[in-house]
C-alpha cells in the first residue's frame, strides 16, 4: 500500500489514529465499512480540510488500520487490499451524496459531510 505524502493529510491520519484508539475501537477486517463511516463521524471535527483531503485521511488511517491488524502474509490480506483500494472510496462518495440528499444517515447533525 502506498504511504501518505501530503503533510497535512499525514498529520490528520496520525490524529484521526489516535481519536479512533482514545475511544477504544478496534478494527477488524470484517466490518470495513462500519470503520468507514465511524472514521467519517470522527474527522467531521478536523477544520481545514476541504473534502478530498477529509476522504484521503479516511482512507490512509484505514491503511493503517489493516497494515496493524491484517498481516500481509494472511490470505485474505489481498481481499481487504482490493476493497480499500476499489471499494471504500465509492462507498465514501456514496455516503456522502446520500447524507447531502437528505436520506437521514445522521439525525444529529451532517457527520457525513466531511467528504464533500
């Protein structure tokens, strides 16, 4: 997987890791999209990202996440790397249009805006 090159979308995914342990959440590589979308919620409160860079962020902490819990050697390893690379940015974009349309995702507040 590749690593992260915009400094400012390092030190957000180091943020965003640490906001995502602090709460005592754990990653598994079943429930991909359930990490998503709480990844979502928690960089809603970052300011000074547009969107793509809310999007970027999501997806290199998931990086993380499946490089700390899925070990390259594990055959499934390959699966969970096509469904982040191919999959969770569509379902990001996805969520996002979703939540802008009004379909209710979030009922407190737009938690889903991050990504816009």
């Amino acid at each position: 997987m590749k690593t992260v090159q915009s400094q400012p979308v390092y030190k957000t995914v180091s943020e965003l890791l640490q906001k995502f342990k602090s709460q005592q959440l754990s990653f598994n590589p079943n429930s991909i999209m359930i990490t998503v979308v709480k990844l979502m919620q928690l960089i809603e409160s970052f300011t000074g990202l547009d969107g793509q860079h809310k999007k970027e962020a999501v997806i290199e902490t998931l990086k993380v996440l499946i490089e700390e819990s899925v070990p390259n050697t594990d055959p499934n390893f390959t699966l969970v790397e096509e469904t982040l690379l191919f999959v969770v940015p569509a379902v990001i974009d996805e969520l996002v249009t979703a939540d802008k349309n009004g379909l209710g995702l979030n009922k407190r507040s737009s938690l889903l805006s991050c990504c816009r």
